[in-house]
C-alpha cells in the first residue's frame, strides 16, 4: 500500500538524509543540468534505480524489500523500513565517491589531517585509509560537521576527567568516550541508542555518528528520557541491603568498657535525655541543628542533657533482634559507645530525678525495646516525640513511595504499599512505636500544621495522643526591599543539598533545559556542588554560629525566585523560610508538605502541580511576574526556636 | 462460584509461577490453584507442592494426551507449553469448579479479581485483547498494532469461563484444537493458541472481550495506558484499578519494549522493579537457567527445533518411532545421523 504521506512529507523526510554532494557527483547529468536534485530523485531518479546516499543503493533494497516500491524506496526504508530491520546495502558508487572526495579534502582523509582519529580504521585496522580498493566504511562523519554536533563545553563539564587531563573533547569521545559510554551532547545517550537500536549495535560501530548520519534523519531518537525518576528507581536499594550495610559498618564497632559512664552517676535531678540518628555535634543538617539549639536552651536552664544515638547510621528502626552499639553525649561531651543494658544500668545506678522528661527526635538505628529499657532504667516517662519526618508511620521516614513520590502514607494493605520498598518494613515501625506510645506519656511535637496532619491520618498512636505545633523558626516582618528597577535576568536559585528527594534533579532539569536562555540565570546556594552540574554554585555553610548565611547570600545574590521542589513533605523547611526572609518568592509542588503550606498561607509563593507546569512557567516567561523589582517583598527576621527546650514547662 | 486457576510451566518458570499464585493466594485465598507442569523436576531439587503457594500440580504426562511421548515430541518447549492448556481445562469442565481462568506464570495481580467472575455470571467466555485502544503513532502501529496482527487479537496469557454452556463448548473446541495445532508457524495462520482464539467471537456466544484497561497491562499496550497511584494507594490505569500485568520477556527485550512505551511514566517501572524482586526473593539456584527436562534425547544430546518439525510433518517417522525421545537401539536420532541430518552419531 502506497503511503498517505504528503509530497511534501515525503521530500522533507527524503532531504534529511539525502546525499546532495555524492548524487551530484555521481549523476553529473544531474549536476549540468541545474536540477534539484532531491526533486530529482523523487520524480525520476528513483524509478531509474539511482541511489540517494552512499549508504543506500535503492535496487538492492527493493530487491530485498518489494513491498518499497509502492512508495519511494528511500523514503520508505527511512520512515517504515528500518524498523523492520530491513537494513540498507551501500550503493555500488559508494567506494568511487568516498575516496574522490577523500582526495578533495571531505571525508576519511581531511579528517584524519584535521586531526580525526577514525576510530574504527585505527583502532581495528579494518582497512588502509590509503586504499581505495578496500570497501567503503560509510560511518565517517566530516570533523566540521561532527563539531556543530558535539558540545565540548558539556563533555567537559560532567567529566572533569578530560578537561584535567587537557585531551581534546572531541578526540577523546571518538576514540575512547564512546566505549566507555559518555554522552557527546545533552541530547544524545549512547547507552540509551544503543539500546533502543539492536541494529546499530549489531554494526559495532560508533552510534553518534550512525546518528549524525542516518539516524537523526530517520526520526530515531538520541536520547530516551525517562525522568529522573526513572534513574532514581534503577539505583534503589531495598530495605534489607541497606540494613545490611548498615550492619556492617557497625562491624568494627566495641563497647567501650563501663567506667566510661561514669559521669552519669553524677547527673543532676533535672535530666533530658533525647534519641536521634546520629551525632549532632559532629554532623551537619536540619535536625542537628534543631538539636544543636535545644542543646544550647537546656544548658541555659541548668538541665543536663543525655543524648544517644546510633554509633553508625541505620536506614530504619534497629529490630530488636539486631544488637548494636549506642554513642553517648553528656552535655554535649562524648563519653564513648556503649551497649543498651551498660546505659541502662548507670542510669539506675544514678537513680532517679523529679526533673526528668526525654525526646524522640527520630528513633532510626535504636531498638524499641532498648528505648523504653533505658527511659526505665532513668526513671523518665513523660515527654515528647518530634515530627522531623514520619519514621512513627513508616520505614520510608520521608513517605516517599520508592523514593520517587510521595506517598501520602495509604493504608498498609493498598497496592502502593506492595510494591513499595518500604511496605513491608512499615508494620515494624508503627508496631514499635505502638509500644512506646502504650508505655509512656507522650506528647507529639510537630513543627507544622502540615506535618501534624500527615502524621495523625497515617499514624496509629492513640486518638487522644496529645499534640503541639512548635516551629523551628519564626518570621517578623522588618522592611520592605527596595530593589534597583533596571531589567537583569531572573535570578532562579536552588538552596540546600542536592539530594533526589529535596528536588535537586527538577531544578537541575530546568536549569539544563532553560540554562541557554537569556532571561534566566540560575544559581545553586549549598555546601556542595551537584556532582557533574554546570549549574553556577556558591558556597554558603549554615551552621549554629552562622544561622542566617543562606538568607544572606540569597539577599546577596538578589535571588528573585527559589525552586523547592521537595519530592517528599516537608515536615518543616527551613529553607522556605529563608527565601521568604530574604524577600525570593518560591516556587513548589502540591506534595511538598510545609513548603506547600507555608507559601499558600503567606502568599510567599506559588503551588505548581507539576513538573511540567514548572517548565511551562519558565518556557511562557510568566515566572517573570515574580522578579524581586516587580514584587518589591517584605524583608523578614528569622528566629529560631530552642526546640524541646521551650517546651519543657509544658511537659514537667 | 467456585473457581479454579491454572498456569502453565516448566521449572525454569517456577520462580514465575511463585509469584503469581502467591498473589492469587493473597487476593483471593478460596480459589483452587494448580500448576500444569510439562516438565520434570531437575536433579538436586526436591519439589514438593507443599512447599508451593498452590494446591496442587498436574503433569501433562497425565492428562491422558494420546500418544504422548510423540506428541510431545512434535512441540518446542512454548508450543507444548501452551497446548496442555486446552486438555487441561477442558477436563476441568468435568471437574466441580464453576469458573475456571487460565494465567500465565508470568502474570502478577494487583488487585482482585472479582469482577471477572462477576462478568461470568451472565457471559461464559473472557479474552482480554492485546489492544484496547487504537495506536495513532507509526512506530507503535507497526510493534504493536501489526504484531498482534500476526500473533492474535486476544493475547491468552489469560482466559476464563465458566465450566457450563458456551463455556465448556470453548473449552472442548480448544482442546481439540490445540491437541492438533499448537504451533508457533505464523505463515501458515498459527500462534500457538492465540490465533485460534480469534476465532472466538465467531464461534461462540456469551464472550466478553474484557476491555477494562486494567487487565493484562503489559508493554504491547503500554502506549495507550497511563499508570497512576493515588494518595489512596490505589493504582490505576487510564483511570480504572490496576487488576494483573503481564510481565512479558523479563529481561533486556522486555525492557526495551517496556521504555519505548511507558516513557516518562514512572510507575511503570516501580511496578517492573517490585516484580523483579519478587522473582529474585523465590528463585531457586538448584534449577539450572533454562532448564527444560524434554530439550534432549536420553542420550543427553540436544533436541534441535528441525528435528520437532521434521517429525510431526512426517507421519511415517511418528509411526516408525514413537517414543522419539528413545535412542536406545538406534531410534528417531539414529535416523537423523543415517539421513546426514546431524553431524554425529
């Protein structure tokens, strides 16, 4: 059946890989007679057997392909065939053409003088490229043409390898790149073309330039993009094989002998004793920085202040048949690693206090049952269980689906939880904390309204679980920006580290796709660079001696618009907090928990439903309405609260 | 209504079978599932039913096919496969099961599967067609569109009916059927079981072309359906439940296939990937890749593809040799080394 394509159709498909020079040069009637000669072809020269390309002798292909010959044959192979596999033989004018115009300074000899290492003639030696009666290699790509491809400027970016090494960009993708699978531009995967296109791997040869050749023009794709998402699910980790390898890190781990804890003979009446992930004086982040403060507010009250922690970072609750080893943190002095039951018995050696209340600022890497031993042990019953994220709900703390989407914690039994990598886990979470909710008296702290919610919808704790929403900071309006009215780019900034969940992969997505665009400048505002990014990056450390350094450089910088795009809800984002601070408007998604809330409720930004309409935003140039000099926003001071330290009163 | 569910394997589709009936098991712990087995188990493995999340296994060995070292003979390891599938449930039309459904081991469900059996109170005959929906784009037409043109409407990693009626008149016309005409010979007009299947609409009354797209989901039809999950966690396709997919080609093909059609569309592949790791968590090392106990004479040579169809075009050879798996004094292989149809004797 002859195609329904349009005349029109069909020469523009033709054209895309039609070979001008070498139909010219073999069909010189062509040539003297001034014809174009793709039109040429579709009318006449087709039906009289010539070929379009040095690659592709019609004759041969519609000996093999009848059915072609309803349609122009060429354009049937480039729009139908080649799909079918119905791979094309070289004209019979290949060899004489390639070689002529080798002599002329085009193709495999002006390459090879501009300093084009042909892969596959040097590397295998398949033939002399001297020799002309040896068969044609029709993959050779002009260096001039390859270079309006190729973008060195990325090459050299994401493998600072080669840019180190000071090798020519294009020289290293040709010979080494493309085998080891580097990406000669953004818009072309060579593991991706080689995957989607059995037939030019089967060639074995380089499939950039299939591509650049053929391939482009036969509507095949240079790069499959299947989200970051999609990246994100192939690296995902199950549960187990991270508490594997968080058992194994806590291999080399010995009790320290118990005189170490000693000093907890000599605690005071008042005590707090607080459980979190990790070291906070050691370690960098949110929550040590909460702890950090309530730290500070305790020693300002007199109270001393146990903290334990895992001694090496566990991905879930510890199951109590995992034993493991506790870190210890006496006003904010290390004592040393210890086991549950050696923690347990001095504190009942020191016996008990009046003043004693305990948080659970995140109970990964302890076990339930060695909390309420210890909480026993001290004599401590009353206190709180912070909302940092949603470890009470689930094994997946940030509620993220596979770590790709929030999940918004469904019942257990819902077919999102089974094919989850955290539903089975979740059972042992809300088991666990089923326990200590029915042990002691606890009050849940939340440090929004958002987080709150999520957890009392999803948690199992007792309906009557008392509650409080204590923000870790607070905005006071100070003046209004006055910011200088001539025209600049928008200034797009990304704050904080460039983890999945926290919505560096979108930013990095539109920053890529809208980087080249004049009326954007994008900037990312961290401790570390993206691994690879070419996003421009400033450094800037928040630090409890330093709280207000983002808000600074984001003020700096003149920041008009902070992308926070959080795949996972917030429970509370300090950094929504610091944009709005520094006057920049944000720009979030539905499921980004407080963000989401926090822009809604101050109108300090704007609640996209995608990632789509993020790049519509910027593509439509509307994001523009938020620039600092047409909002002219509200400065703010940020105070930060001293966590459970201000709440104390209410739990003693 | 009682119902049976049946899925047909080899071991080397065990961890398959697993998975699927361990969902069924969870959807639906009152229905009879059974395991049609053309296969022997390999040595070091000890398999016992008891240990499987079905109820029982039936061989095919014991399906009462005439002739069955023949028979089977005439078959590759998906032709023989695919063809107890209609004595089998032809028998169980007999049996006291009201339904019965055939999946494939590579089929995993989702969600129940009530609504079919509610389906089968007033029809007796569902087939769930390759396509539901019309493919607009030239690429997908010609991989999709045209493939199930060549293989059959209705893919029949699913079918179910009711053991009465029209039903049980199906299942006598696909055991016939596929007792004679199992073959994997797409000129001739055959697909194994799944062109017959065609067929059906014509023949019978009472059929249900299912065309809710939340059955059998899989990558030939993954261009006209979009997945979601909900907050709920309900996940759906084009808006309807999720029922079972069918994890076709399990492997690099199949990921392909998979990519080109779900796009950016990430639940797909949390889906693929849960279904990976199901397969993983049962897979058994003790059964060899590829295992197939009827791939080779009981000389332990090899079985070539030639050789199958050579003797089941051949009558003469049939009756000559009728155990062709046999090379005890001389047999089937002798003649094919006699006639310089393989190298060595």
């Amino acid at each position: 059946m002859a195609s329904r394509a349009s005349p029109e159709e069909i020469y523009n498909v033709v054209a895309g890989a039609f070979d001008v020079e070498f139909y010219l040069t073999i069909y010189d009637d062509v040539a003297r007679a001034g014809l174009d000669p793709i039109r040429h072809f579709l009318d006449e020269g087709s039906r009289e057997g010539r070929d379009p390309a040095p690659w592709f002798s019609t004759r041969a292909y519609l000996e093999a392909v009848p059915e072609a010959a309803a349609d122009n044959p060429f354009y049937f192979y480039l729009s139908a065939g080649w799909r079918l596999g119905q791979a094309p033989q070289a004209s019979e004018f290949a060899s004489a053409h390639l070689w002529s115009a080798a002599d002329s300074g085009n193709s495999p000899g002006s390459a090879l003088q501009n300093g084009l290492a042909d892969p596959r003639v040097q590397r295998h030696g398949s033939r002399p490229v001297a020799d002309p009666a040896a068969s044609p290699d029709p993959w050779t790509v002009d260096r001039d043409v390859l270079l309006q491809v190729f973008d060195a400027d990325y090459y050299r970016a994401i493998y600072p390898d080669i840019a180190e090494a000071g090798i020519d960009p294009l020289d290293h993708f040709l010979t080494e790149g493309w085998r080891e699978g580097r990406a000669p531009s953004r818009t072309f995967s060579v593991p991706d073309y080689l995957e989607f296109n059995p037939d030019v791997a089967a060639l074995g040869i380089n499939p950039f330039l299939h591509y650049v050749i053929a391939g482009r023009s036969e509507g095949r794709l240079g790069v499959h993009d299947l989200g970051f998402r999609h990246r994100m699910l192939a690296r995902l980790l199950t549960v187990p094989e991270r508490q594997a390898h968080a058992r194994k890190l806590m291999d080399g781990f010995t009790a320290d002998p118990p005189s170490g804890l000693e000093a907890l003979g000599r605690l005071g009446s008042d005590l707090h004793l607080t459980f979190s992930h990790d070291d906070f004086t050691a370690n960098v982040g949110g929550l040590q920085l909460c702890l950090q403060r309530e730290a500070a507010g305790l020693a300002r009250l007199g109270i001393d202040h146990l903290h334990l922690f895992p001694v090496t970072p566990w991905p879930t609750l510890r199951p109590d048949s995992v034993p493991g080893l506790t870190g210890v943190l006496l006003n904010g002095v290390r004592l040393g690693v210890f086991s549950a039951s050696q923690i347990a018995q001095a504190l009942r050696k020191a016996g008990a206090g009046a003043g004693r209340t305990f948080a659970l600022h995140s109970l990964l890497g302890h076990s339930a049952t060695e909390v309420l031993d210890i909480l026993k042990a001290a004599g401590i019953r009353k206190g709180h269980l912070w909302l940092h994220d949603f470890t009470s709900v689930c094994a997946g703390f940030h509620l993220m689906r596979n770590d790709v989407a929030d999940c918004g914690a469904p019942p257990p039994d819902s077919p999102a939880c089974s094919i989850c990598v955290y539903g089975e886990h979740r059972q042992a979470h809300t088991e666990a904390h089923d326990r200590l909710f029915a042990a002691l008296d606890i009050t849940v702290a939340a440090p929004s309204t958002s987080a709150y919610a999520t957890w009392r919808a999803a948690s199992t704790a007792p309906e009557d679980t008392p509650h409080i929403i204590h923000p870790h900071a607070t905005l006071t309006p100070t003046q209004a920006s006055t910011p200088a009215g001539r025209k600049a780019p928008l200034k797009v900034a990304y704050v904080g580290m460039t983890a999945l969940h926290k919505g560096w992969a979108a930013f990095e997505d539109l920053a890529e796709a809208f980087g080249d665009d004049p009326r954007y400048a994008f900037l990312h505002l961290g401790s570390r660079p993206g691994p690879g990014s070419r996003v421009p990056f400033r450094q800037v450390s928040v630090s409890a001696q330093g709280p207000m350094a983002m808000r600074d450089a984001l003020m700096e910088e003149a920041v008009d618009v902070v992308v926070l795009w959080s795949l996972c809800r917030e429970t509370f984002s300090l950094a929504a907090h610091e944009a709005t601070s520094a006057g920049a408007f944000i720009l979030t998604h539905a499921d980004s928990g407080n963000i989401a809330a926090f822009a809604r409720l101050g109108d300090f930004g704007q609640v996209l439903d995608s990632e789509a309409d993020l790049a519509a935003l910027f593509r439509s140039g509307q994001v523009a309405e938020h620039a600092r000099r047409r909002r002219k926003p509200m400065l703010h001071d940020l105070t930060f609260s001293e966590t459970t330290a201000d709440l104390l009163g209410t739990a003693r | 209504m009682k119902v049976l569910v049946y899925s047909s394997f080899t071991f080397s589709y065990l961890n398959r079978a697993r998975v699927l009936f361990g969902t069924l098991r969870r959807f639906h712990p009152d229905w009879e599932l059974v395991g049609l087995i053309t296969d022997r188990p390999p040595k070091g493995f000890q398999f016992d039913v008891k240990d499987e999340p079905f109820d029982r296994v039936v061989y095919a060995q014991d399906l009462g096919i005439a002739n069955f070292q023949s028979w089977l003979f005439r078959h590759d390891i998906i032709e023989v496969c695919t063809a107890v599938k209609g004595p089998f449930i032809h028998q169980a039309c007999s049996g006291d099961a009201d339904v019965v459904m055939y999946l494939d081991p590579d089929t995993a469900l989702l969600a129940p599967l009530d609504p079919l059996v509610d389906w089968l109170r007033t029809d007796e005959i569902l087939l769930t067609p390759h396509l539901i929906d019309p493919n607009q784009d030239r690429a997908a037409i010609l991989d999709n569109d045209l493939s199930a043109s060549r293989t059959g409407i209705f893919n029949l990693g699913f079918v179910a009916i009711r053991t009465r009626g029209e039903g049980a008149r199906f299942a006598r016309w696909w055991n016939d059927r596929l007792l004679e005409y199992c073959f994997d010979d797409i000129p001739r007009g055959l697909f194994v079981d799944q062109r017959w299947c065609d067929h059906v609409p014509a023949l019978f009354d009472k059929v249900k072309v299912v065309r809710d797209p939340g059955y059998n989901v899989a990558s030939w039809n993954l261009s006209t359906r979009k997945l979601s999950v909900g907050k709920d966690g309900a996940i759906t396709v084009n808006g309807a439940p999720l029922r079972f997919w069918h994890f076709t080609k399990l492997g690099p093909t199949g990921d392909v296939m998979t990519k080109r059609y779900a796009g950016d569309n990430y639940p797909v592949y949390e889906i693929w990937r849960w279904y990976k790791s199901q397969i993983a968590r049962v897979t058994d090392p003790r059964i060899p890749d590829r295992y197939w106990a009827y791939d080779h004479y009981d000389d332990g040579s090899r079985i070539a593809k030639a050789h199958r169809v050579l003797y089941r075009e051949r009558s003469d050879l049939q009756e000559a040799f009728p155990d062709p798996f046999s090379t005890r004094g001389g047999g089937f292989r002798a003649w094919l080394v006699a006639e310089g149809l393989l190298d060595h004797g």
